[in-house]
C-alpha cells in the first residue's frame, strides 16, 4: 500500500510547529481549552465519511451494490482453497493488542443463571466470552465461520443465541447500495448452556443482518429481526415463521413476554401474548425512521420511544397504559421534544447508526438515552447529559462516543449499568462516575498501522483515534503489554513512525489534517505554511506517506482532494517546514493510496480507477517565492494505469523495496474475476502489467508488499484476512494462522534487522494488531545472489570501504544500521556492471557492532563491521 512497506530510504522535508494538540499523555495544561474543543469536535463528525471512504471500497463498480451471494462465494472458494494450502513458509500471527481498548459493540448478554459470566460480541470482531463478571475477556471461537457479530439472547433452558451482520445503517430498509456494514451468516446456537461452542443454524444463512434478538422470560421461544421483517422459532431453530413483515431495526420484550418492536420508518408494533400477531400502535404519533423502545421492569404499562428523523432526534415518547386492551387507547405523551440541548444524536444526525434507551430498572420514570452522548431524563429534573465524550485521565465521567446498549446487572446494588459504545463497554454504580470494562476485548477496527524498530505498533481506528502500544504498560504472563493509548483523536488514518528516530511519528484525522510529534506521541503539532494552511478539506481518509534520507532530511507526501502536496524535511523539528504542490491534474475523484521509491524521486499514486507516477521529485526545484499552485519545475506525471483497473477501484500501489521497477497493484470491490496486478518495468513511460490474481478468491484486496528477500513472495491484506503467494501469484493460499478471518485495510512489512529478515504487522478492523516474524530467516549470508559484498577495514575507525559485484548498471541504496535495528544512516549509489567500490563516512558512529545493507534491482546483501 502507500507508504512504503519495507523502512529504506528517502528524500529531504521541512517542518514547524503549528497548532498544538494534547493527547491522552498529557499534563494538565490547557486541559479545559482542549476537551471543550474536542467536544465540539465530536459533534462534527459522522460514521458517514467511513462508510463512504472504506465501505465502498466493497462495493462493485458497475453496480454500486454489494450482493450477499458474492461474499458467500468469496468465502465457499477460500475454504476450498484453505484445504489444499501448504506454504514453504507459513504465516503465523501473533496478537499485540490493544487488550484495554474495545471497538464497536451492539451485543451484550449476562448469563441468567451464573453471576459472573458474560458474553459481549464485536460487529467485526466475533463473540468474546467472560467469567470474571466482566473484569477480562476471551473470544469464544476465532474459526467461527462468522464473526461478524450484532445481538444475542439466551432462553429459559440456557441455549444462547446470537445473530450475525450489522444493519443499522441509512440502507436499513435491506438495500445494498453503499452498504458499510459486513454481511452476517444467520444465526449461531451454542451447544450447552454455558456459551462455550457455537454452531450454525443453518435454515437461517441468508439471513445477512441479523438487527435484533429477543428471548421470552418463560418460554424456550426466540425471535429474531432482520431486514426482511420478524422471525419466531419455538423448537430451537429448527423452524421459522414470520410474524411481522419489514425491516425490524429495533424490538422490547416484557416481563410477560409481550413484544413491541418498530421498522425503519418509526412504525410502532404491538404483539400478542405469542408474539405471533402484531398492530400498529402510533396512535397519532410520527417518530420518522429508526426508533429505539425500552419497557420499565418495573411496570410494563410504561413504554418509551426514542425516535430520528434524518438522523436528528425527533422526540421521546411515553405511554403509560401500553396494556390498554383497546389498542386504539394506547395514549403517547412526548416528553423530551427535539432542541439543539436534548438532540442526543448531535450535529451529526446519527440517529440511524448510534440509537438506545432504557428505562432505570428501579423507577420507572427515569430513562436513560444513548446516542452520541448519553442522557437522563426524570419526572422531577427533566433532561440532561450524564457524561462526556472524552478520555483523559482526570475525567471520571468519561464513556465513549456513540452508545448502542444499555443494560442493568440487578445482581448488585444498586444495579450496575453498563453501556456499549464504539469504544466498548463501559459500566458505572452511581451514574456519575464511569470505568471501561474492555480487558481482553481485543475488538478494535483499525485502518491502518505502523511500527518503528523498537517494535512499537501504531495505527488509526475508527472513532478510537490513534492509538499506540509502545509497551509501557502492565504486562500479563510474561508478555509485553498489550495496553494502548489514544495520541491523537477523532477517527484516526495514516500514521508513520521515523525509522531514524522512534520518537517521531506521524498521526491524522479525517479530511487531511495531519500532525507530527517528536516525544512519542506525548503532545502533537499539525506543521501547516501559507502555501499548505490545511484549511482544505480532503476526503475522510487521509492519505499520505514518508520518505527519508537520514534523521532531518526527509519528505512527507499528503493526498488534499485531488492534490498531492509535499512537505519538506518534517522530521527536522529545528526548522520550519514548507510545502509544496506536486500535482493537481488527477482529475475527480479521491485518491486513495500512496508509495514512493526508495530514493525518493518517484511516488506512486492509487486513484479510484487509475494509477499515476509522479516523476523528478529530487531534482525538481522548489522555489520559496513561487505561487501556493506553482508545481516545482521537473516534476512529471504519467498515467500508468493497468487496463484491467479501468472502471475498477484502485485500493493500493506498493513498490517493491529491493527493485523500484517492481509494483503492485490492488483492486477491490466484490463480483469480480481481477484483483492483483504486477508490473517489473513500473519506471518505464508505458510500463507492462501482469494480472497475478491467479486463484484468489473473487473479493476486494485493500493492500499488499513484496517480501523485500524474495519478490515472488507477495503478502495481500483483503476482506477475508491475508493471503499469500510464494511463486510469484501462479496460486495463493490464505495466512490467518493465528488470527481470525477479519478484514485488514493495511499491511506493513518492516526489515529494521536486515540480517534476520522482514517483520509483518497488520491492522485488523475488528481484532487489532497482530505481528508475524514468519518471513524472517535465519542470519542472512552475506553473498546472496552472488554480490560478493565485502566491508574493508574490518574493524574501522574513520571509513569504510564496502566493495561488491553489481550485474547491471543502476541505482544502489546502501543502509547502515545498529545491532538494535535503528538506522543509522542511508545513502544512494549508482553502479557499474562489474566490480564497485564506496567509501562510507562512519566517523559519527559510536564504538560497536553495525550492519550495512546494500539493495540493487531486487538484489541485496547484508554485512557485519565493527567500529572501534
């Protein structure tokens, strides 16, 4: 993908401090300035720019639908191919975390009869399992055919039920188009009552969104909604019938089993004492669109309503005769009317997505209202907000945006509330004040992610910001801690470390913003001229992408609309930087992914149907005094698009790290036959592509690298995990040995130790990051590919002389590094055919070991020296 997946080396960039930004590292200081401007931050942005930016990037192109009978054939050829995998060198993964962070949860379930056991399931993570009544947790069953989990409920015999696929979205009446949700299996039952093993329940597999589910108190009966309307069974599963036809988004059970549920246009139903029969009750009322309901325990006369309309709250409503044998005299009164105080969906209107009410278990009039933030409203005060959006650690009252469940423990007292966000569960006594209850609910839906030599990960998420394990805190069975922490907020995108320096790194947001850190992410500066002020808008997905030469002389290459700007030397915090324009004749539409050589002079640019190269970024000369819309002079731009990428979403251009003229490039979207194009002439005027897509199952692949060892291992992030090819893409094979079979937006491959080979790190949307050493080999020979590279004085004290066989003319990049993995320096070449000779300047490194790194045209080779 973008940003160069193997750390080599770069060009020059310059930087300044701009707007400073706290993260969740910080002092005190400013504290009350920065969450006031988070908070309105918070009311500003919207789950719509995801959908639009990385949803539909499944989608098919010449459609613009999303087809449920694609994904199943996807996965029926994966599986078919799984049986058959035998890699030379498998793929193992290892989970790094975060285990305190939790994402997205709509499911939540305590166990009836044991105190302490839990369930909780991620919308793309899977079904996690507690027994410590919350305090950690564990996935149930990672192969489970779909993780992909949205409700759950268990019935008087103890089966537990949970349905899979995700439906609230503007599409909830059941259409595909622009759909952002992953698609669901039907519904699993567990073979015991304690929640441990799960099947499928096979006469429900179409059913691809599973919105809601309710158990009868006394019965073994079970109901399911989904966007075709409300399902009964009585028998476990073996059979269904429909008892209210529509899109079901929401649905409440009494304690005598009476059932209310409401469709996608805010139409209320009552059932009968079956739940076979249901009426509309509006009654003269008009909730608009997706309407949560919530029944008191105490009293089941009491109904609420918490109604949207466009996505803006529309009102709450109450009956307190919902038992009237005339359903006719059911009397709905609105209690909270619709001001820009009680609008608990925000400026956003999210009404659609983030939408729940409850009723306190011990007043019955008392409610609870989730939305963006999360309210109360009593009979005597009235309406008002309990909790803030943002985490710091002075802040008690802090519960994660976006709130889809709220539930009760009646097994303390008083009863402990706990309520699902999109950063997880979090539970509170008193009301007042709030803690996270997400150890071990490893369901973060990352977009991206990087890592620096110490091994630190980083990566963007979906409305968790940018979080960072760099290991700092409490580990657990003699691992390193899995624990992350928030450095930048909002909806986090595109990060980079330094490979120079891991203090540096680089962050975003949506829309283009993008900020730097020299203290790991302890405090954050955006680093804007008056060429580039940064005021314009991007696409939600921010893109840009690192190049580096040495510590200070570096570029960063940021994606603006349909623009490509470069920064000049960033990570030199000494000087300010300037920004430059490199293009703007990309035409409409966004662009989607970035990546550049290893000396820096060419960047590689993903649009949604075309791939252009930007050429001369070394020699191009950038004038301090010319226009903001001046491009450099040099600078080139050539359209190299694959044929087989016209019409078709590019999701990712990735150079091979070993040879510049080696790319590849990804497609996505599903009901395809083409995904993965290769070209080993990339820096040609018309370069030559090869399909590889060989027999990858027909789904989006969003990312990939190039084994920097071997260029006929290629490593594809897609929709159904990672897959890999070790000839070249004649046949692939899937690689999710270790991990589940979640999506991966991003792929990073990193050789911070040259003599031991690639590290692979991955950002899942759904179970974090996991890390793989398994292309790695054993200490590398120093003469592969017959380079005879050779380091002379052996120990030295002032230079070196590092001599070797090159078989073509070309370019040489040449790496030193230190025992730890740190990169000490880096330097271009050019060679002969024959016998080269370089003299490198080593006077500025310490007494120790070192390795030189020497890559030319897909050959490399790695060599120890001793400094004295």
């Amino acid at each position: 993908m973008k940003r160069n997946k193997l750390i080599i080396l770069a060009t020059a960039i310059s930087l300044v401090a701009g707007i400073g930004t706290l993260s969740r590292f910080s002092t005190k200081e400013s504290e009350g300035e920065w969450m006031a401007s988070m908070e309105e931050e918070s009311e500003g942005r919207s789950i719509q720019g995801a959908i639009e930016s990385f949803y539909s990037m499944r989608l098919n192109e010449a459609t613009g639908t999303l087809e449920p009978e694609w994904i199943k054939e996807a996965i029926a050829q994966a599986d078919k191919i799984k049986v058959t995998s035998r890699a030379a060198k498998p793929i193992v993964w290892k989970n790094m975390g975060p285990d305190n962070i939790g994402g997205r949860i709509r499911a939540f379930l305590m166990h009836r009869d044991s105190a302490n056991l839990m369930f909780a399931g991620g919308v793309s993570g899977g079904l996690f399992r507690s027994n410590t009544g919350g305090l950690s947790w564990r996935p149930v069953n990672d192969l489970q055919q779909n993780l992909n989990v949205n409700c759950i409920a268990q019935t008087p015999n103890g089966i537990i039920y949970y349905g899979t696929g995700e439906g609230f979205y503007t599409n909830g009446g059941g259409t595909r188009n622009g759909s952002p949700a992953f698609d669901g299996l039907g519904v699993f039952k567990s073979t015991d009552n304690t929640g441990k093993t799960f099947t499928s329940i096979t006469n429900t597999k179409s059913w691809t969104r599973c919105n809601v589910m309710l158990a009868h108190p006394t019965e073994d009966w079970l109901w399911v909604a989904n966007e075709a309307g409300l399902y009964k069974t009585s028998n476990g599963g073996t059979s269904w019938t429909l008892v209210r036809g529509g899109a079901i988004l929401d649905a409440a059970i009494d304690k005598d089993g009476i059932i209310w549920c409401s469709n996608n246009i805010g139409t209320i139903y009552k059932g009968n004492v079956d739940g076979t029969t249901f009426t509309s009750v509006n009654n003269g009322i008009t909730p608009g669109g997706r309407t949560s309901i919530a029944i008191s325990p105490q009293d089941p006369q009491y109904i609420y309503l918490l109604g949207s309309s466009g996505g803006s709250m529309s009102g709450v409503w109450r009956t307190t005769n919902g038992g009237a044998q005339n359903l006719g005299d059911i009397n709905w009164d609105l209690i909270v009317a619709k001001s820009s105080v009680t609008d608990i969906f925000g400026s956003n209107t999210q009404g659609w997505y983030d939408n729940v009410i409850g009723v306190d278990p011990l007043d019955k009039d008392k409610i609870y209202l989730g939305g963006v933030g999360l309210a109360v409203w009593d009979q005597d005060k009235g309406y008002r907000e309990i909790t803030s959006q943002f985490d710091m650690p002075w802040n008690s009252g802090y519960v994660h945006a976006d709130k889809h469940v709220i539930q009760f423990n009646m097994r303390t007292s008083p009863p402990t509330m706990i309520v699902g966000t999109d950063g997880g569960l979090f539970f509170s006594q008193d009301r007042a004040t709030w803690s996270p209850m997400n150890r071990g609910f490893t369901t973060l839906q990352l977009y991206n992610v990087a890592a620096n030599y110490l091994g630190h990960v980083m990566g963007g998420s979906q409305d968790n910001g940018t979080q960072l394990i760099n290991f700092s805190g409490n580990s657990f069975n003699g691992e390193p801690s899995k624990s992350s922490a928030e450095v930048y907020g909002g909806d986090g995108f595109d990060v980079e470390f330094s490979s120079f320096n891991p203090a540096v790194m680089f962050v975003s947001t949506y829309y283009g913003n993008v900020a730097r850190s020299a203290n790991g992410g302890q405090s954050s500066s955006t680093f804007w001229d008056l060429r580039q002020d940064g005021k314009v808008p991007s696409d939600f997905n921010t893109t840009f992408t690192l190049w580096e030469q040495s510590e200070k002389v570096s570029k960063l290459f940021l994606a603006k609309n349909t623009d490509v700007w470069v920064a000049l030397n960033p990570t030199d915090f000494s000087t300010p930087v300037a920004w430059y324009l490199l293009t703007a004749s990309l035409g409409g539409d966004r662009i989607i992914e970035m990546d550049h050589t290893p000396d820096g002079d060419h960047l590689f640019v993903a649009k949604h149907q075309r791939v252009y190269r930007i050429d001369s970024i070394q020699s191009a000369k950038y004038d301090p005094n010319s226009g903001a819309r001046v491009v450099p002079s040099k600078i080139k731009l050539v359209n190299i698009t694959p044929a087989g990428a016209n019409g078709r979403t590019v999701t990712s251009v990735n150079v091979d790290q070993s040879n510049p003229n080696h790319v590849v490039v990804t497609l996505g979207g599903y009901g395809n036959s083409s995904y993965v194009y290769e070209t080993e002439n990339a820096l040609d005027a018309v370069p030559t592509w090869k399909n590889i897509t060989g027999n990858l199952p027909s789904m989006p692949v969003y990312d990939a690298v190039v084994d920097v060892d071997d260029a006929n291992r290629i490593v594809l992030a897609t929709d159904l995990g990672i897959w890999l090819t070790e000839n070249g893409g004649t046949s692939w094979e899937e690689a999710n040995t270790g991990m589940a079979r979640v999506p991966v937006y991003e792929i990073r491959g990193y050789e911070y130790h040259p003599w031991e080979g690639m590290d692979l790190y991955i950002g899942t949307h759904g179970r974090g990051f996991f890390r793989s050493t398994g292309l790695l080999t054993s200490t590398k020979k120093i003469a592969r590919d017959a380079t005879s590279l050779k380091v002379y004085p052996n120990p030295a004290k002032e230079n070196i002389q590092v001599s070797f066989d090159a078989k073509t003319n070309g370019k040489v990049a040449m790496e030193i590094f230190d025992i730890h993995g740190k990169k000490m320096g880096a330097s271009q070449h050019e060679s002969v055919k024959g016998n080269n000779v370089y003299t490198i300047n080593i006077s500025d490194l310490a007494s120790g070991y070192y390795f030189a790194k020497l890559t030319q045209s897909g050959t490399s080779g790695t060599v120890k020296f001793l400094v004295q």
